[in-house]
C-alpha cells in the first residue's frame, strides 16, 4: 500500500479509468493531509498573490505591492509572484522538515500543484534564489533547484548572493534598507529575456525583488517568480 510523505498513513486509491490513465502523476499525500493546506484562493493581489480585503488593497494590488511599486528603489522589478498556500503552522512544519531537516522526498508533495500553475505561465529561464555557502553545506541542497528538477525544469545558476546576512530576523523596514543581496555573474544568458525565479517562501518580497532588480537590470526584459507559500 502506497504511504504519505506527510503523515505515513496508507493511501487507498480507488480504481477509476482516470486512475489508471494518471498512475504517473498519482498523489503523494492523503487526503486528509491534503486538506490541511490552505490554499490561496478568491480575488488575490496581481502582483503577489495575497487574498485582497477591503483593508490590505488599493486596486488590483495590495498596499504592501503598492508600497514596493512607489519605491524609487523597488519599483518595477518583479512583475508577478504566484503563491500556492497560504504559510499556516502546517504547511510551515512540512516546509521546516524539507529544507532544514533533510527530508528531500517531501518535494514531490507540491509538485502537482506547481505544475498545475506554470502551464499557465510564460518563461525563457528558469532560475532559484542562491544559498550562502554557510547554508548550501547546513542544508545539502537549494530548496528551489530541487523543485525545478522534480518540475523536470533545468535552472540556469545566474545569480550569486554577495550578502549574506540572516534576513529571516530582520523587520520589513531593514530588508527595503539593506544593500544588494545578489549579482549576476552569467550577463551573456539574459539579454531580452523572461526569468522565472522559483523558491519556497514570500515573505515581504524583499529576497525576490533584490533579485529581480539584479536580473533586470543585467539585462533581462521580465522577472516573475513562483513560491510555494506566502
């Protein structure tokens, strides 16, 4: 009997034709497990993804994008970002045993979802957000490179991250306030074209933009990104 990555339960799978059609792509977790990601759903921000409500939207884009937009500095970099869940205690536990306790497999749990998002988007490369070599050797893997490659999307290494300081501690004004996180270091591959960043999380959008201002300003004509959780 197949078992959940998540919670190692037996899955019984019900034989139907699209079944038998799709055993290729057959699920990886159980239903309840399933049903504990909360999906991002309803009218969301055109740039990031937040679900909008009467108080975080100015528009189609919410105040923080807006924020970002008006920011002489930020403005006009990232062009979208599609998040897939929403980051509850859930999908934050399965998250942390991926990318900080070594779980690679777990992956393959939002691959159908990924993969269901980018036949709708348009890209000519592909690339993930750089680790520190500190992180690289704590983790054994980029959490991004390893979803492109299950995603069967080869990433071009573009970037190199040249600052290297924690951000996750750091408060919104500080990220918008720090230096240049990355720089390019293949400039010949990105002349007039569209980058597709892949990572794990957005939190203020502060790592995908201080990349996507690196890429465009190297030369790129469009920088969008793709994250599981925002």
């Amino acid at each position: 009997m197949k078992r959940c990555l998540v919670c190692d339960e037996g899955m019984k799978e019900a034989l139907t034709w699209r079944s038998l059609l799709v055993r290729a792509e057959a699920k990886v977790i159980c239903e309840k497990c399933e049903g504990k990601l909360n999906r991002i759903t309803g009218e969301t921000c055109t740039m990031c993804s937040r679900e909008l409500g009467r108080d975080y939207s100015t528009g189609d884009i919410c105040l923080d994008c807006s924020r970002w937009e008006r920011n002489r500095e930020w403005g006009g970099y990232l062009s979208k970002n599609i998040s897939l869940f929403h980051y509850n205690e859930y999908l934050k536990d399965i998250i942390a045993k991926y990318k900080y306790r070594g779980d690679y497999a777990l992956a393959e749990v939002f691959v159908p979802f990924l993969k269901d998002r980018l036949k709708d988007m348009e890209f000519d490369l592909v690339t993930a957000i750089p680790l520190s070599d500190e992180r690289l050797r704590e983790r054994g893997f980029n959490q991004g490179q390893a979803l492109a490659a299950l995603l069967e999307l080869h990433t071009a290494e573009i970037l190199t991250r040249i600052h290297t300081e924690k951000q996750s501690k750091k408060s919104r004004q500080e990220r918008m306030s720090l230096p240049q996180v990355f720089q390019v270091i293949q400039t010949d591959l990105l002349e007039h074209k569209s980058i597709l960043i892949i990572d794990d999380i957005y939190t203020t959008g502060t790592t995908l933009r201080h990349a996507a201002k690196a890429l465009k300003t190297a030369g790129a004509r469009e920088v969008s990104s793709i994250t599981l959780a925002r």
